[in-house]
C-alpha cells in the first residue's frame, strides 16, 4: 500500500505543492505552483498554503518548508520573505489558514532529507551538505545521516557581503553572470564553506541543478566532491512530506 503524503514548498518567487510516493519521492498528482505573494507577508502566504490544500482535495497532514530558520513551529529568520515572519508561531497560523495539521521545517533541511533517503547523500557517511542556489542560498549539514538543522551558510560573509547575494541563482541571473564566473563564485563559496566544516560530500540542489553539466565541472578549489541532486527541485516538497509523516501528523 503506497504511503502518501503531501508537501508544500514555501519559496521567494513560488510556492509549489504535489502528492508524494513516500517510498520512493515520485509525485502521485502533477505539482501545483502559486506565484508567491508580494510582499510574502504571513497571512497572503498562508492563504496560498490552504488553495494548494484544497486543491489537492488533502484532508491528512501536511509538510510546509520556510525559507529560514524555524524552531518549534517558529519563524526566526526571514531573508527573502517579509519581516513579519519573525517571531511568528507560523505553524499554527498555516494549521489554523489549511485546516491540517502542519509541520514546518527550514527549506533547505527538507531537501536534504530527501537526498539522503532518497537522492545523492543515500547511504553516505561523514558531513555532508546540500546546498539549495535559488533566490538565496540554502544549506543543510548531516552527519552520518543526523541533520544539524538550520545552518544558514548562505549568509556566510564573502567579500563584505552574504555569500548568498554574490553566488546564489539569482545573483547569476541578476548581474548576467556567464557560468564560468559564476562557477568561480561557487568555488570560493564552497572553499570558504570547506574549511570551517570539512564535508566529505557536497551536493547542490535547486532549480539550476537542472543545469548543473554547465557549472558543477567549472568549479575549482574544492577537495570535496560536488555532485547534483538527484531530486532536482522536487527535493523540497518530497522532504515535507517525508517531515509530515515522521512527525505522525
């Protein structure tokens, strides 16, 4: 009998939700996308969450990634996401706005979990990180398999600034960088990321990894191997919904 859980992945330009196959991460029902509102304020978002809900017709639990730090159901941090979020028990206003029980986790710890059941981390020991490169920089650290939840290295300092506003996907995008200057901003973020914790494996994650044949094989300076997740970006919405079903609604 197929488990099935549905996960929702909250991000600064979308927020997409589909019914996942816990046994092996396949969505069940095509994704569904909402543009996220703007500004990303709680309550427009939560709005969202409940369309993507019922349009699913989902009456069970539900997973929900943040784009920061969330602990307790708390919103602690909200780098591409309004102000508003912080301090905000924003897993009982989505509950309350969905009419589920819902479980909240960082973005980027989701996607991880999913590669390292399901993806590229399967079966690896020591660190290793997922970093998600979209509107910002996620990342997610697991040792021998343990996730350290909300690590936020992409806001580690490069150059004065966080990494995550010279190297993210939107950086590239932003400032028409080629893949090859853009892979030399990658390499020095990584170097940097390298030292403090010393992975043993590093994937990346997001909607460029589609793309990785045209950056990973660029990237110089890193002992560690690089690889893409095998997920791509689904991992989000496939770790939500594996976080739904660890939690037991």
């Amino acid at each position: 009998m197929t488990t099935e859980m549905l996960g929702i992945d909250i991000g600064g330009t979308g927020m997409k939700g589909a019914t996942v196959d816990l046994s092996d991460g396949a969505f069940t029902r095509e994704r569904f996308r909402i543009d996220t509102p703007r500004p990303a304020a709680p309550e427009p978002v939560a709005a969202v969450a409940a369309k993507i809900v019922d349009h699913f017709g989902w009456d069970g639990p539900v997973g929900v990634t943040f784009p920061g730090v969330v602990i307790d159901g708390v919103t602690l941090s909200a780098a591409n996401v309004s102000k508003h979020w912080i301090g905000l028990d924003a897993r009982a206003l989505l509950s309350e706005a969905t009419g589920r029980p819902v479980t909240l986790l960082n973005d980027a710890d989701a996607a991880g979990i999913a590669e390292m059941r399901l993806g590229a981390g399967r079966g690896r020991p020591g660190t290793v990180v997922l970093l998600t490169l979209g509107t910002g920089i996620g990342s997610a650290v697991f040792t021998d398999g343990v996730l350290v939840p909300n690590t936020e290295f992409g806001h580690l300092q490069l150059h004065g600034k966080d990494a995550e506003a010279r190297a993210s996907a939107k950086a590239r995008e932003d400032h028409d960088l080629s893949w090859e200057k853009w892979a030399k901003r990658l390499g020095e973020y990584m170097a940097h990321l390298e030292a403090l914790i010393s992975p043993s494996l590093i994937i990346v994650g997001g909607g460029v990894s589609k793309k990785a044949g045209h950056f990973l094989p660029l990237i110089k300076g890193v002992r560690a191997p690089i690889v893409p997740a095998k997920l791509v970006n689904n991992a989000g919405i496939v770790g939500a919904a594996m976080a739904a079903e660890g939690s037991g609604g």
